[in-house]
C-alpha cells in the first residue's frame, strides 16, 4: 500500500425512552408523516423546552458502558444550521461541555487487541427526516422523528480498516443493547453512523484531507462505504488531484458515492449555550448509582462464559451475540444446572429452528427455564435426546409444557429390562441374516441391530439398557453357537 488510511466514526443511537427529549410526544418507528410532533419538536415561536430525566440518565448509562468519564457538570447548546429537517434552524446539542467524555473499546485486529478511543458522547435531539422523490425532483418533510433523543459517540482516528470500523461498531451495539439504552436497529434508523475517513502517504504521520460519509444505516454500509473512499481517494491522488473536504452522501444500493455540501467547522455551526434549558449536574453518588443499576454487560458474560461455564469462546460469541438470546441461555443453565448441556442445546437445536423459520432469539415462544426443564429430563434418562428434539419442535408449535409433551407421546424412556429383553430377542428373531453377520465377526452389524431395536422401541429405551441387553443376547448366541 502507498496510503495508511485514518478513520474516524460518529455513531448516533437514539435513546429508547417512551417520549422525546424536550416533549412528551410518543417515540415510536412509522406512523403517518408529521403525527407524531407538536409546538415543542417543530420548534413554534413562544415553546419552551423541558429535558427528558431518562434521556440523561440512558446517556450516563451508554458513556459508563463504554468507560467513558462522567462530566459532573454539562450544558446545552444551539448548533445553528439551516436545513429542511431542521424546523428550528438550529439544534441543541452539546458543544464544549458534553457528559460522556475519554472512553473506548478494544477490539481484535489479526495484529493483536487494539483500544479504540472514544473523544466524546454527547446528548441531543435528532433532526426531522427528508423524503426525496428523485422523478418529480422534489423533498417533502417529515417531523415525526425530530426531537428524539439521540447520542452520538465520536472516536479518535484511531481505526485503520473497513473491518476494525466493523468489529467496533459491532461492539458498541452490544453494549448499548446489553445496557438497555437503545434498541439499535439500524434498519429503523434509531443506529446511523457518519464515516471519516482520509488517507497519507506510507512513511508521512501528518493527515490527509478528510471527508465524510453522512447517515449509514447498515455495519454493511459503513464497511463498504470505507473501501469505496478509500479506493477514491487513492485515485485522485495517484492522479495529481487534490482531495477537497466535503461531506458526500453514501449510495449503498450503487455502492458509490456523491457530493452534498463542502464540510463545516464548528465555527460554522456557531455554538452558543442553550438558553432555555437549565446545565445539567450530577452528584457522585448519582453517578455511582446509575453504575450500579446497570446489567452484566458483554465482557463480563465473556469471561463467565468461558472461565466458569467453561464455554469455547465461538459459542460464547454466538450466544451473546443477541441480549434475549444470552439471557435465555443463562434462566436455562440455571434451571438445569448445567450450562454446557444449555448451550450445546440452544446452538444446535434451538438456533437450527430459529434459522429453518427465519425467527429471532426474541420470537421464542417459551421461556429459558421451560427449556431447561426439558433438558433436565434428558440428563436424568426420563426421555431420550432424539425425543427431546421432538418435544422442542411441538413446544415451538403449541407452547405446550415439555412434561405434557412427553406424557401425550408417549415418550417417557422404558427403563424396565424385562420390556428391553423381550423387544430384543424379537429382533433377533426377525433379523436372522444380520445376527450372522455378526456372529461371523461383523461389528458394524450391532449398530443395524441396535437401529432395529431403538426402532421398535419407539425411541423409549434407554440406550444404554438396550445396548447392554442387545450385547448380553448377542454374546449367549454366540456361545451357543
């Protein structure tokens, strides 16, 4: 490579609180255009603001969560700017004096670990949303979205690739999840990224021109987003031309993008503190309390997982791969008292059905401790495990109890020798050819004969009975013989 690219990210999550920042107009995704704003959010002449308490205390939460410092004492300001989503014509947000500040994330890169710096996460209010009609050239606004209350994590230029930019976003989804701050769902929009991205010659530590790529929904996007400025900056240099900065709007359907506006400074935006909402101030116990109400995040489940459940760390990445998921795995060890078994049942099993019918860990209709009375059975030989994949599969259909599954079915393991013994040598009775076979010294026969047996017995007996039982007849034939 002649270029070192440098990448910095600002991520905006919208909080998951039931109304917005400085109203109490309902969020919520959809709905018809302009039917979710009043007075307040589409800022009319003689409205004042009042901050939402939950917005601040989920943006501690999200900063605690990422090992950010905690500001003590924070304000409001106005970032003005003129743009149709923006019906104030300016935005508060925070400027000098944000809540979250110094925190950062360590990923794996095939160097080695590598912390991610985070500058900053600040508090505002998101803007409206514009629908562009590209055939008739026009833009209509729409305001339903305006005011939520948003955080943005900004980071140092400390990433060097498309998949660290990836693995990082990835992370910091997890962890505003497992802190129950935002949903994330970047389909929705309620998770966007903005891309920075410059590049310098290789042997050079001074920075290249930057640009930015605004509102990337998808950690696709953000990613492919990366190689096509990269690839485009590259070329204008390699061309003589001058790289400008400027703020370009990212096409993922082309896999492209174009020009919208020249990049501002902050100066452009001409800060000032937000008269109309009172500074924001914490005590340390306040603080402190909000640290401790927050739930087992992701690093933590990680080395319980691996440490003391024992855990391979491919398994314990996918289970924690989704907050209801890893949640249902741990009611489910608990109930069977065997995290290993839990897992090992979820990953093949449960997650094989969620796959064949396109549901998520959310959509489970039953919970992790009906789970793990089902696995429980199979440990204490009440049903065998190619049963309790059946029960599984009517437990997801009718949300029966596994215990009624079981007594309906029939499956209930036959454990009674005197059964085993009669189905076996009934078996070997029928089955004259493959008994010589074996006595003859076939081995591979047995597991044709055990088939037969598991078969008659309807999957109800105990394997290990059987086996033993079917060996013991197999053995007097053999001596008779």
């Amino acid at each position: 490579m002649k270029y070192i690219p440098t990448i910095g990210l600002e991520i905006h999550c919208e909080l998951s609180t039931r109304s917005k920042i400085f109203c109490d107009c309902p969020v919520s995704f959809g709905g018809e255009p302009n039917t979710r704003c009043c007075p307040v959010c589409t800022g009319m002449p003689g409205t004042l603001p009042v901050l939402n308490k939950k917005a601040v205390e989920y943006i501690v939460k999200a900063g605690l969560a990422l090992n950010c410092e905690i500001n003590e004492f924070s304000k409001l300001d106005r970032k003005n700017y003129f743009y149709p989503d923006l019906p104030k014509a300016y935005q508060i947000s925070q400027f000098d004096l944000p809540i979250c500040k110094n925190g950062g994330l360590t990923i794996n890169t095939p160097e080695g670990e590598k912390f991610i710096r985070i500058e900053r996460i600040h508090l505002e209010e998101d803007a409206g949303k514009l629908l562009h009609d590209s055939f008739d050239r026009y833009s209509l606004a729409d305001y339903n979205r305006c005011g939520v209350p948003l955080i943005e994590i900004v980071t140092k230029p400390d990433l060097s690739s498309s998949e660290e930019a990836r693995e990082f976003v990835e992370k910091v989804r997890l962890m505003l999840l497992y802190s129950g701050v935002s949903d994330c769902r970047m389909e929705e929009g309620s998770m966007r990224a903005d891309v920075n991205v410059s590049i310098r010659p290789v042997g050079t530590d001074e920075l290249g021109t930057r640009t930015e790529m605004k509102n990337i929904n998808s950690i696709r996007g953000i990613a492919r987003s990366i190689d096509a400025e990269i690839q485009r900056q590259t070329e204008l240099l390699e061309e003589g031309i001058r790289i400008t900065q400027e703020t370009r709007r990212w096409d993922d359907n082309k896999g492209e993008s174009k020009t919208m506006r020249s990049k501002e400074d902050a100066h452009d935006y001409r800060y000032f503190p937000e008269p109309d909402v009172v500074p924001i101030s914490f005590k340390t116990e306040d603080i402190e309390a909000l640290r401790q109400s927050l739930p087992e995040l992701p690093n933590k489940r990680f080395e319980k997982y691996t440490a003391l459940f024992g855990l391979s760390e491919a398994d314990t990445n996918l289970l924690l791969s989704s907050v209801s998921l890893s949640n249902f795995f741990e009611t489910t060890a608990q109930e069977c008292a065997n995290p290993k078994a839990a897992a090992n049942f979820i990953i093949v099993e449960v997650l094989r059905r969620l796959n064949d019918t396109g549901l998520s860990a959310e959509d489970i209709p039953f919970g992790g401790n009906v789970l793990g009375r089902l696995i429980k059975m199979v440990e204490n030989e009440e049903i065998t495990a190619a049963n309790a994949k059946k029960v599984l599969a009517e437990m997801f259909e009718t949300v029966k109890e596994p215990e009624a599954i079981v007594a309906e079915k029939g499956y209930k393991i036959i454990n009674d020798t005197g059964e085993v013994e009669a189905t076996v040598k009934e078996i070997l009775a029928n089955n004259e050819k493959a008994v010589a076979e074996y006595l003859e010294g076939k081995e591979k026969t047995f597991g044709f004969l055990m088939g037969q047996c598991s078969r008659a017995l309807a999957g109800r007996g105990n394997p290990k009975i059987v086996q033993d039982v079917l060996r013991s007849q197999l053995n007097k034939l053999k001596e008779g013989k």
